[in-house]
C-alpha cells in the first residue's frame, strides 16, 4: 500500500473512477484491508481491562476525546496512524540509517561524534543530522497545485491546475546554494541554523512537515544512543546507492555493541 500509494501521489489523480482493478482501485482495497486490520486492532484493545492503564499511541488514541466529550472513530484513528506510520516512521527511520552509513564513510567525523557523546555535548551531532539530511533527503519531491489563475515562477507562467513538483534531491546538491555540495561535511552547520529556502528536507511554507520538530528530537536522540552503546563499523566499501523503500530513499549498514568498559559521561 506504502510503495503504490508513493507513486501514485506522484500522478494527476483520474477524473473519473477507473474501476478497482486500476492502481487508483487496488489502493482503495489495500486501504479497506487497513481499516479492517485496525478495526480489530481497535476491538482488543477496547476489550483489554487495562486500556487506560496503557500509554501505546493506540491506547492513548482510544482513551482521547474532543472538546465536546466524543472519542474519536475508528476512520480518525486509522488515518492517524497510517500518517505516524507512513510520514513518520519510515522517514525518520531511513534517515537515521543514512546517518549510519554515512558515518561508517567517514570515521574521522564518527569518531569525534563519540567523544562529543561521551562529553555530554551535541552541537556536531545536531549539525551531522542536519548534514545527512541535506546530503541524503529521504523525500525527493515534494508538490504544490496552481489554485489562483496563474503563478509566475522566475521566466515561466503556470497556469491554474497545474502542479509544480519541486526537487528536494536537487536543491540540496546544488553548488551555487551548498558550496562543494557532493562532499559529506557537518562542519558546514556547526553553530549555524539551515537557510529555510534551500535546506528543505522537510519541505517548506505552510504545507511544511507538521512532524519536522518531534523527527528532529527523535533522531538526535536515538543518535545520541547509537553513538553511546554501539561502533558503527567503518567501512570503506563505495557509498550505498539510493533505492526506494516505498515512502523513503534508504540504504544498509552494520553496527556491534559499544564494550560496557568504555568511559561515558551520565545520560
Ligand atoms: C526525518 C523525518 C521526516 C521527513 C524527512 C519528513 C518530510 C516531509 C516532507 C518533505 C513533507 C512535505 C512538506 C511540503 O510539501 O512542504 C512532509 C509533510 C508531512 N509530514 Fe513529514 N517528514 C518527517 C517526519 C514526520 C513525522 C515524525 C510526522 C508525524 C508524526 C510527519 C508528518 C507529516 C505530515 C502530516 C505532513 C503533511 C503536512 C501538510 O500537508 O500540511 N512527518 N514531511
């Protein structure tokens, strides 16, 4: 459902219906396949006895009620955790292991990562994220639709109804906004907050990704985990390649266990 309903949302939706034997059709029954899935989701765990005694987003969901006192339906809930599944999972997921591999190419870079850990510190942890971002976005594109009669965009006029799909990949690797924009280099946003019109892994404007603050706090964390208890293995093997994971761009990496012995400073 994750990898149809990716491309798809790269297509003009049809006028008319298709039928369900069109991808248009296929994504709807994969889509009433979720809602059964959570539908019986929903009935154990309203079943369960300890339900408010639980804090699992299902539960917590459940429990929720609207300023008028109604809990939400099953449709809402279904919707909100296909978008924490689909928007936020997978993307801050594949992200981090971008970061992995990265830092795997880069040992020199991991290793004062480490000791920053190690010390209690964060600035070039944040700015390595931030890096991994710009140099590996996990959402290529994003789009907007024409809805006023026309849009002039520098030498060209869009005309209403029109989408513009803006790539992310490739403002990101753009020299003349990110000088040396091929090379992997977190020094570049050490103490320096990304310009919002060119760092855009989470897209930008008004549509921009309502979940960007809560990933960026996720991923410093389980970084700051990663480098605490695990060696990422270096390697000098050629940069992974990008393949879709659906919703994501991602790759592969190893890790071991960091040794109990090593000094740390307390979480
Ligand atoms: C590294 C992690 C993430 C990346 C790279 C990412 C990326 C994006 C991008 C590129 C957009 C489109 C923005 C635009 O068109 O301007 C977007 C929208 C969105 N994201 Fe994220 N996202 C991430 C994490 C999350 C999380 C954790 C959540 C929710 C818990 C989330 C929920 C959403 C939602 C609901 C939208 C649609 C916003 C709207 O249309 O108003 N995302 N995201």
């Amino acid at each position: 459902m994750v990898t149809l309903g990716s491309r798809l949302t790269m297509m003009p939706g049809p006028e008319l219906d298709l039928g369900r034997f069109s991808p248009w059709g296929r994504f709807r029954g994969y889509r009433r396949e979720f809602d059964a899935i959570i539908g019986r989701l929903i009935a154990t765990a309203r079943a369960d006895p300890e339900l408010d005694r639980r804090n699992d987003i299902l539960a917590l969901m459940l429990q929720a009620r609207y300023d008028d006192g109604a809990a939400m339906d099953a449709g809402a809930v279904a919707d909100q955790l296909l978008t924490l599944l689909a928007a936020g999972h997978e993307t801050t997921a594949t992200t981090l292991a971008w970061t992995v591999e990265r830092l795997r190419r880069h040992p020199e870079i991991l290793a004062r990562l480490v000791a920053e850990a190690d010390e209690g510190g964060s600035q070039l942890r944040k700015a390595t994220i931030t890096e991994v971002q710009r140099s590996r976005p996990v959402v290529d594109l994003t789009g907007r639709k024409v809805r006023g009669d026309s849009l002039a965009l520098g030498q060209w006029v869009v005309p209403r109804g029109y989408c513009i799909m803006v790539s992310i990949g490739l403002v990101h690797q753009d020299d003349s906004v990110f000088p040396n924009a091929g090379a992997f280099d977190p020094d570049r946003f050490v103490g320096v907050n990304p310009d919002t019109y060119s760092w855009v892994p989470f897209g930008g404007g008004t549509r921009r990704c309502i979940g960007a603050a809560f990933a960026a706090m996720e991923m410093d964390v389980v970084l700051r985990t990663l480098l605490r208890d695990f060696e990422l293995a270096a390697t000098r093997e050629p940069d992974e390649g990008w393949h879709s994971r659906g919703v994501a761009w991602g790759g592969l990496a190893v890790v071991r266990r960091r040794k109990p012995t090593e000094g740390r400073a307390a979480v």
